[in-house]
C-alpha cells in the first residue's frame, strides 16, 4: 500500500507519518534478467546510487543473481502526487531536486513504463538518484565535545548541550547509576518533521521533541543514569520560548550531517545506538534503554492524549510502554480529574524500534495541528511536566 506524503525522504514536508518504511516501486524479475537489465529497462542505470540502493533493498550480495517470478524493490519511492506541484507534494523548496523528478517521470512516461503521466495518474516516482545530493552526506563538525559532561565539583556536572540557563546538572541520586538512556528526537536536520503555523509563524515537530528529549536527558542525569542524546543542535540548547524557531542544524551525534534520505537517517542512528549499545554490553551493562520522542500530525480537529508505540518482539519494549501510559494516566487523575486520559499503547513495526538492539519505546506527545494539543508542547513549563512525566514512567 503507498504512503501518502511520505514525510521522511525530502525537506520540509507538510504531512507526517510515523517512522515507517517507505513504498517502493516492485518488479517481477523475468528469463535473463539481472539487476543491470531492470535498472536499464526502467531508467535507473545512469548512477551509482540506484544500484546500491537496489542491493540494500533486496538483500542481495554483488554475486546474486535474479530469480525468475521474484518479485523486487526499485530504488524509487512513490507518493501520491498533490495535483499542484512536485514541489507542493514533498514539501520542498529545491527547484532543482523538483526537476530532476519531473523530467525521470515525464521520460518514463515518454517511453511507457507508465501508462499515464504522473500528472494524470497522481501517482509520483522518486528515483534515488534524483536525491543524489545529499544521498552520501560527508561528515561535519560542529562544536567538537559538546556533548562531554565534565565534573565539577561533586555530584555536579556541566553538560554544554543543555544551553547556558541548564548546562550545570545537580546529580541528586545514584539510583539509576549503571543504566544507560539512548534519547532519540524524531526528525531533525533537514527534515523538520510534522508542521503547524502559529501567529503567522511556521512551528517545527523536531524543534519540541529536541527540547522534551533534552529536559528527560538532564532529569535522567540528576539521578546518576548515562545518557547518550543521539540527534544533537550545537545552536539550541534547552529553550524556555513558546514559540521554538525551526532550524536544520541538527546533527547525529553532535559532530555528522543527518541524511536527507529517509533510510540513510534512520540507520544512521540506529547504527549510532548500536554500536553503543554492544560497546557497553560487553562492559557488563545490563539496562540500557532506547527513548523515540515525537510529535503527530493529524487533523486540526483531532485531539489526542500521549500515546505509545512498541516493537512487538521486544517484552521489555512492551512493559515500557504500558509504564508509561500508567504514569501519564495517574497524572491526570492528579492534575486534570476532569478529563479522562485517553492514551493508548500499541504494537508498531516501525523501523527504529525494531532496527535498534537495546529495548525501545516510541511517544507521540501531541497532535502539533490541534490548538488544544499545542498548549501539550508550546509553554515550556509544560514540556518539562512531559520530561518528569516521562522520567517517572521509564523509571517505574
């Protein structure tokens, strides 16, 4: 089934989905064929890219050849296109991305490996190789050691990351010291996640789940526990503003480039988690946890609770989850007895929480179109009731 306005390959999307695999284009290979041969017949062949990405989709190492009546993926998603521009359908500003993928799909249609053009059909292909300028995204740095913690005095640590008004941390407990936290905030760089306008000013979903990830990282730390913040802004601290100005300055990490490509940026930092995570295990780590903070994005109309997702494979994911939601509903009871917490939790296949090793859990904070569900994130003494909530939740 496509995925309309998949929202994790292109810049500035307008919709948002959760962190689900894309749809590829299939093809039923026939006698003969190789993956040069369906790469020639369907215009992918011109670069790199595709074939690499052809390999990875399929799982195929360079000696395999093709099985008759097998079906496989093209490295070429498809959106259901909006009827007004390519532009206006994946939410990007980059005229000259935009006319690579119109002239691939008016020379698909010229030679007719589509019936109709894009323009009638509504169905929009995008080749990998129309993303090719930030597909291989090199490395950067940026304030190198931003994310050190450096001691002090004792029971006090300074993390940099935090922001100025943040940065010192009062450890007041040692009873997580031995656990390990892995903080992941959707989206970021250049992507922005979920979208809303508020006072004629465009407000980011990467922006708030950056700054809630921030507040359960340092009260993670006040209780002795490592925390490893994966999506990292040298430029943004923890901020006290409403109003969070949307950036593409992220960084995995704190020192490499987030990928455009919606796979790239999902293994990037799954691979980042991964690596710590075994690291660790060898050293006798026996908890380590993974944390994915967002924001949804539905109708203006549709309010929502917190919510939370789990990989079904994982027990202690699934534990997590239903902690969490715990937690939350025990806080309105306390704090908003008027009305019900309608919260759910529910299994979700989604990439990070199966891709990632060490037990992970997935929060929706809010529904960033709905005016009720934006006073969830936007007052900052709010988003830091989140941080607390979510600290008592994961530390039940």
């Amino acid at each position: 089934m496509r995925l309309f306005l998949i929202p994790f390959v292109l810049l500035f999307l307008s919709g948002f989905v959760a962190d689900n695999d894309p749809s590829y284009q299939k093809v039923t290979a026939k006698d003969g064929d190789g993956v040069y041969s369906i790469l020639r017949r369907y215009q992918l062949l011109e670069s790199s890219v595709n074939i690499q990405k052809f390999y990875e989709l399929n799982k195929l190492d360079a000696k395999a050849n093709l099985i008759r009546g097998v079906e496989y993926k093209l490295p070429v998603i498809i959106y259901d296109y909006d009827g007004v521009s390519i532009r206006s359908t994946l939410g990007i500003e980059d005229l000259t991305m935009a006319r690579r993928i119109e002239a691939y799909n008016d020379a698909i249609a010229n030679l007719g490996i589509v019936s109709k053009s894009y323009r009638e059909s509504l169905i929009l292909w995008v080749p990998m190789h129309t993303l090719q300028v930030d597909y291989n995204d090199s490395p950067i740095t940026a304030h190198p050691k931003n994310t050190n913690t450096v001691t002090t005095r004792a029971n006090t640590v300074v993390v940099p990351l935090f922001g100025t008004d943040y940065a010192t941390v009062e450890v007041s407990s040692q009873v997580l010291k031995g656990q390990i936290y892995y903080i992941i905030s959707g989206h970021g760089g250049p992507d922005p996640g979920a979208m809303s306008r508020v006072q004629g000013t465009s407000i980011c979903e990467d922006e708030y789940a950056y700054d809630v990830s921030l507040r359960l990282a340092r009260k993670l730390m006040e209780h002795g526990a490592q925390v490893e913040v994966i999506i990292q802004d040298p430029n943004d601290g923890i901020r006290d503003a409403s109003l969070l100005l949307c950036d593409k300055t992220e960084l995995s990490m704190g020192r490499t480039r987030i990928p455009l490509n919606q796979l790239a940026r999902l293994n990037q930092r799954c691979d980042e988690v991964n690596k710590m995570y075994h690291k660790n295990k060898k050293k006798g780590v026996k908890k380590q946890t993974v944390v994915c903070i967002h924001v949804d994005s539905r109708s203006p109309q549709w309010r929502q609770d917190v919510f939370f997702y789990y990989y079904d494979q994982s027990k202690t994911g699934k534990a997590l989850a239903y902690d969490l939601q715990k937690t939350f509903k025990s806080k309105y009871e306390k704090y908003r007895p008027s009305r019900d917490y309608k919260g759910t939790v529910s299994a979700r296949n989604l990439y990070v929480l199966r891709n990632t090793d060490a037990p992970a859990v997935y929060v929706e904070l809010a529904n960033i179109k709905n005016a009720y569900d934006r006073k969830r994130i936007m007052p900052h003494t709010n988003r830091q009731a989140l941080a607390n909530w979510l600290f008592e939740g994961l530390t039940r």
